[in-house]
C-alpha cells in the first residue's frame, strides 16, 4: 500500500480526468486499476455472483450482483454501487447484497439518459434482489453509492438535479435506506429542494479524498454549504469525510484491499442507515401491536 500511496503523493492533484489533449499516464484509470488489482483478494468461496443481468432495454443496461453465499439469512441490507472497482467483492464479504450498474455512455446517450438507466437499475433491484437466486436482500434497505459521473447520476435519480424539465417526485421511490456521494464532479442548481425537505428521511454521506481535483473539491463545499443552508432544521448537516492518502479514484480501488480505511468509513454509514430503517420497522410493529391491543378491549 505504501508504494501505491507514494505515488498518490507524487501525482496529488495532477491527476485529472477528461484531459484528452495532454494526458498522462496516471490520467488512464487502468493504470489505477493495474495498481489495485494484485490486492485483491482471489478467493470466491463465501460469495456468490450473478453477472450481466439486463436491467433495461440498451445493451448496457447490465448489472453485476455479488452477496454472501449463506443461502439462509433473508432480508440483508443492499448496496447499489455506480460503478466499479473491488466494490462488490469487499461489501458482499460484509454481510451486503452488491448490485453493481452499468448505463449508457456519450454518445449514444444524452441527458438525461444516464439518471435514466439509474432509475431503471433502482427499479430492477427493488423488485428482484429478494429472490434467492440475488442473496435474498432487502428492497426496504438499499443504500446508493455513487463514485465521480456514478454519483451525478444518481443525485439526477434522486432530485431532479433543479432542471425543470424533469419533475421531483414528492415521495422517493424505490425507498431508499441511504445515499453516499463520494468525490462529487459539480454542484447541482438548488431550485428543486425536495432533498432538504427532511434530511432525516434520506441520511447522507458526502466524501472527498485529500488530493481531491479541484473542480471536485469546489463542488463538494458548495454542496455542503447549500446543505446546511436550505435543510429543515436550517443547519442539518450532511455526514463529511475527507479521506486522507487518495486522490480522485485511489478511495475506491483501495476497497477491499488491506488499506481498508475508506471502506470501514463507508461500511460504519451504511450499517447506520440500515439500523434506522430497523428501528422504523420496529416502532411500526409497535404501533400495530397497540393497536391490536386496544381493539381486543372493545
């Protein structure tokens, strides 16, 4: 890991993406990958794997899901990761059904297309990932995980983005447990404000890394301050974390690997959002259970 770190220092924010006149050769994210690849963990044992599911009608409507082949425990908290990396490997070792989400690319796609086949992906996962044959996860406890262009996608999925061609659902559906943003490309307009309505009902998490680009890092803090400043109660802050070490993309390859910082962080807010989801269930069966009792006295 140390010589991977290394040459994160070396490059910190020199690295870029979409530099198609003078790139480099860490600009390449198979360089990365060739980097991250060997600390992997080969082993696939203790974890099943169905690969290029159609979740839509383009050919890249595909999805790749990985759990924990125990074969009995019903009900696990889901994943839905755009895209890539050891990702779906390293959290279906944890106890999460991974759903990992391909969608369309420039240019056989405009906006909002990509957002699109997110909403279709989401579509898919809540009404199949209970079945056995996909670990058997829960369609109450799906959190979204959104890396770099992935997260631009989903937040589109989400919120409309403040477009107003494209109109905010006043319920989010499919229900969502919990959402991560992690190395946000750009800030979204603020005149759709369904996400602040209650930042209770949708927890989230929103990640930098320290050699963060710069277009990325200015967007992250105006999404912070735009935040706070338009959630109910006014101040509500969203969960924040800067990873230290990594640049752009090394926070994602190094998941499942020995560097593990980043993927405990993540682990640590996805368990939270799946124990309130539980909690919630519980007041309801609560509730129900009162219920029932009050009318068995009449």
């Amino acid at each position: 890991m140390e010589t991977i770190f290394a040459k994160i220092a070396q490059e910190t924010t020199k690295f870029d993406l979409g530099d198609e006149e003078n790139p480099s050769e860490t600009d390449d994210i198979p360089y990365w990958r060739g980097l991250y690849g060997p600390l992997y963990p080969k082993s696939l044992d203790s974890i099943g794997a169905v690969k290029d599911e159609q979740y839509g009608p383009a050919e890249r409507n595909r999805l790749d899901v990985f759990f924990p082949r125990d074969g009995k425990t019903k009900g696990k908290p889901v994943v839905l990761f755009v895209h890539g990396a050891n990702v779906g490997l390293s959290f279906a070792r944890r106890g999460f059904v991974a759903v990992l989400a391909n969608y369309r690319l420039v240019p056989n796609v405009v906006y909002p297309g990509g957002a699109d086949d997110i909403q279709l992906a989401r579509d898919w996962t809540f009404h199949n990932i209970a079945v056995p044959k996909y670990g058997q996860g829960s369609p109450d406890k799906i959190i979204l995980l959104g890396q770099s262009s992935g997260r631009a996608h989903i937040t589109v999925s989400l919120y409309a983005a403040g477009d107003p061609k494209r109109t905010p659902k006043a319920l989010i559906f499919p229900p969502v447990a919990g959402v991560i943003y992690l190395s946000v490309p750009f800030w979204f307009d603020r005149k759709k404000p369904v996400r602040q309505k209650d930042p209770e009902c949708l927890p989230v998490y929103s990640g930098s890394v320290k050699w963060e680009i710069k277009e990325t890092a200015d967007a992250t803090a105006t999404f912070f301050n735009a935040y706070r400043e338009r959630s109910i109660p006014q101040g509500t802050l969203p969960t924040f974390h800067v990873q230290e070490k990594h640049n752009h993309i090394g926070n994602v390859f190094s998941i499942g690997t020995a560097d593990s910082a980043q993927g405990d962080r993540l682990l640590e807010f996805m368990q939270s959002c799946v124990a309130k989801i539980d909690q919630r269930i519980q007041r309801t069966f609560f509730v129900i259970s009162s219920l029932a009792q009050n009318v068995e006295h009449y």
